[in-house]
C-alpha cells in the first residue's frame, strides 16, 4: 500500500510492531484480563452497555458507572484497537504516541469509550484527505483529540428529536469538530508557545466553549454530571504500583542496567517539543514515566484521595508525558502550588482538586523554564482557573484541565517574560512554527504530534 507525503513522491508504509508497542499491549491485555477476573460476564455486558449508551460528561467514572470489570475491559480493547492504528498507519513509536496512549487508556476510564472516539476520528482523517496528506501526519492530533468524545453520547442523548435524527446528527456534528480541530491546534500552540503540554486540550475547550454558545442560544443546555467511586484505594494501588514498578525494571533493564541519562532528563525544560524517547531511548523515559507514577500514586494515598477512573486517567497521563517533557523536578513546583490552592479553598481530596492537583502538570513547562517559583504560582493559578470554565464547554471536553492550563499559560508566561530579565536563550527563539508543523501535522518519518 502506498500514501502520497507530497505531490511527487509517494512513500510506501512499513508496518512494523516496536518493543514500545508490545509493552503496551501486554499491559492492555491484563487490563482485559483484570476485568474478566473481577467481574462476571452479565455485570459486565450491563455495564458495557451504561458505558457506552449513558452520558459520557465530565465527571463521568466509569468504575462507578458500569463497574471494575467493565472498565478495565473498555480500557485495555480500546487501547489496543489505538495500537493497531498507529500500527496500520506504519507510525514509529517515540514520546507523542506513548503519551497518546497512555492518556487514551486513561481516559478509557472516564469519558471515552470503544464507541465515541471514531466519529472525531473520522473527522481528522476527512481533513488530512481535504488537505490531500496522508492520514499518518494528523493520526495522533486524531487520538489527542478524542477529548470531544462525550459530545457523540449528549447530542444522541438530547431527546429533541427521533432517536434516528439523533443519531445522525450527534455523529455528524462529531465528525465536523472533528474535521476543524486540526487547523485550530495548530494555531492555539502560537498562544501558549509550548508552556501547555496539553494543547489539544485547550483548542477543544474552544471549540466546546462555540459548540455550547449555540446550544445554549437555542434553549439546549447538558445536565452536570459527577459521577465518582470509592472504596478501591487498596486495589487499585496495588495494580497501579505492580505496573510501574514493573515498568521501572523494564527501563532499567533495557538502559542496559543503569539509571544514565536521568539526569540529563530532569535538566530539559519540557516545552514543547521535547521528545525523551527519541532523544535518551526508552530505557531512561521508561524510568522516567515510573517514577512519575509511581509518586503519584502515592501522593494520591498520602493526601487522601481516592484511587477511581478519573484518578487513574490523571497518574497516566502524568506517566504518559513522561515520554513528553514531564520530569520529577518540572511537574513538583507545580503540584505543590496547586496542593496549596487546594489546601486555601478547604481541602485537596475533592473531586475537582484532587483532578487538577494532577492534571496541573500541563504546565510543568513553566516550571522546568523558568523556575520553581512561577511553577509554584502557576499551579496555584491552575486550581482557580480550573473550577470556572468546565460550564463554558459544558463538560464536553475531557481535558478541561488543559483548557484551564493553556488559559494560565497565555496570561502567564507574558508576564514573567516582561518581568524576569534573565531567560533560557528559548525563550526568543521563534519556535512556533517549527512546533505548529510537528504537533499539528506530524511526522512523515515517526507521526509525531499532539
């Protein structure tokens, strides 16, 4: 099979199954297999069911919502079927696919489903065909961009029209966001110059916060959801700990028995782009994304919080942009100053603080360039932002928090460049075009994107 990367030269696909991707999927597999063994098949059919027919709104827990097994089983297959895509498309593993990943199979526990995500998808592959590319170059802002999935279950859901209307209507307005979300990603990267990891989460909230506006002017508004489990701390720490102590060994095996280059890891700012596994090699950001997880979890414990879907969907992703440009020393300052928010507003075991005490981390970039300080205050920044503007989007972007994030960013990072008079020479570099090109349309080489 061939694809055209430009008008001349046509490139063949090799399709090619990596160690990064087999990892993966053994991973995806005991998910399958931890489902099966904590729940029955009747319970987990029904819960199936809740999950992909039920509103899929933020705050969404699908433990809760359709149960242990049933979780755990949407997780690891719709993982899984992401593997076989990048797979398909011949896309080489490295930080932006492990990252697309991981946040995927997170998320797979609160808000995406074996369902939802293709219609965005299909959205994303119409546009690299309008733009005459091939789909290889935007396949992982496609994956990024299952973030507007609870808007395919709402809109069949809104009970307006007949079920059949509904339907065509909730997958075509699915598939046009969809379609436009490419271009507006791209540019959203000029607004935050790659202080906000989580990019395509700030451009969904956007297009969210429009889709919303016309709702809402016709009289159609979304109930709030807050669906939140308890009671499986204990569980789900051990799971989550065997995984990342296992991974841990992993990349400490495959760095040939050592911890080198972690320290040239910790020294990198972050920002976009900043590619640990195709810079150090996937011993070292193996170690990396453990050890990321690994205190998380315990964070977790040690504050309080519980361990459910939307909790884990948090640590992955942390562990996911380990891969990205999330290290231990740039994702700290910003997760004390959002403890410390959430410690001022009464507590940090809440819902909504716990999440953003976590998800916070998209601004770690701040952190690694311009010190622990502003990381501070830019995780502090992100807990009051975070709260005020899930009902612009009415709950329709998953990632709320990079919405929340990229806001923080736009604002802050002018100010502490206007005030702070010695800077990384990146910071006067102009880097968005080169980051716009690789984030936005990929890599006809690896698919980079984000």
């Amino acid at each position: 099979m061939e694809v055209t990367t430009n008008k001349k030269m046509p490139r063949k696909i090799k399709r090619k199954m990596y160690f990064a991707y087999y990892l993966m999927l053994l991973y995806y597999l005991i998910f399958i297999i931890i489902g099966l063994i904590f729940d029955t098949p009747s319970n987990i059919l029904q819960g199936l069911k809740n999950i992909l027919f039920e509103s899929n709104l933020l705050l969404t827990d699908y433990i809760e919502l359709g149960g242990i097994g049933a979780a755990f089983i949407n997780s690891g297959v719709l993982s899984i079927l992401c593997i076989l895509l990048l797979f398909y498309q011949g896309i080489k593993p490295n930080g932006a696919t492990i990252a697309a990943l991981w946040l995927i199979s997170g998320f797979a526990f609160f808000g995406k489903n074996i369902i939802n995500v293709w219609p965005g998808i299909f959205g994303v592959w119409l546009y690299s065909k309008y733009q005459k590319e091939p789909f290889l170059n935007y396949v992982l802002i496609a994956l990024f961009g299952t973030t507007l999935s609870p808007a395919v279950n709402e809109l069949i859901l809104m009970g307006i029209f007949s079920v059949p209307v509904s339907i065509f209507l909730g997958v075509l307005i699915s598939v046009f966001m969809g379609f436009i979300l490419p271009p507006l990603a791209s540019y959203c990267i000029r607004l935050h110059q790659g202080y906000s990891l989580y990019n395509i989460g700030f451009a969904a909230g956007l297009l969210g916060t429009l889709l919303m506006s016309i709702l809402r002017s016709f009289g159609i508004e979304f109930n709030s959801r807050l669906l939140w489990s308890t009671g499986n701390n204990t569980l789900f720490a051990i799971l989550l700990l065997f995984m990342f102590i296992s991974l841990l060994i992993i990349g400490y095996v495959q760095n040939g028995y050592s911890f080198k280059h972690l320290d040239k890891i910790v020294d990198q700012p972050g920002r976009l782009v900043t590619d640990f596994f195709l810079i150090y090699g996937k011993g070292p950001t193996f170690i990396n994304m453990a050890v990321l997880g690994i205190l998380c979890t315990l964070l977790v414990i040690f504050i309080g919080g519980d361990l459910n879907g939307p909790v884990i969907g948090g640590i992955f992703t942390i562990v996911g942009f380990g891969a990205f440009g999330k290290h231990l020393f740039n994702v700290t300052p910003v997760i004390f100053g959002a403890l410390l928010a959430g410690a001022l507003k009464g507590g940090v075991t809440s819902a909504g603080i716990l999440l953003a005490i976590l998800f916070c981390t998209t601004l770690a970039p701040i952190s690694g360039h311009f010190g622990s300080i502003f990381g501070v205050l830019a995780g502090f920044l992100h807990v009051c932002v975070v709260s005020n503007v899930g009902y612009l989007h009415g709950g329709m972007n998953l990632y709320n928090n990079g919405f929340a994030g990229g806001l923080v960013a736009i604002i802050l990072v002018p100010i502490i460049t206007s005030f702070k008079t010695k800077m990384h020479s990146a910071v006067d570099e102009p880097s968005h075009k080169v980051i716009s090109k690789i984030l936005s349309k990929g890599s006809t080489k690896g698919g980079n994107s984000n």
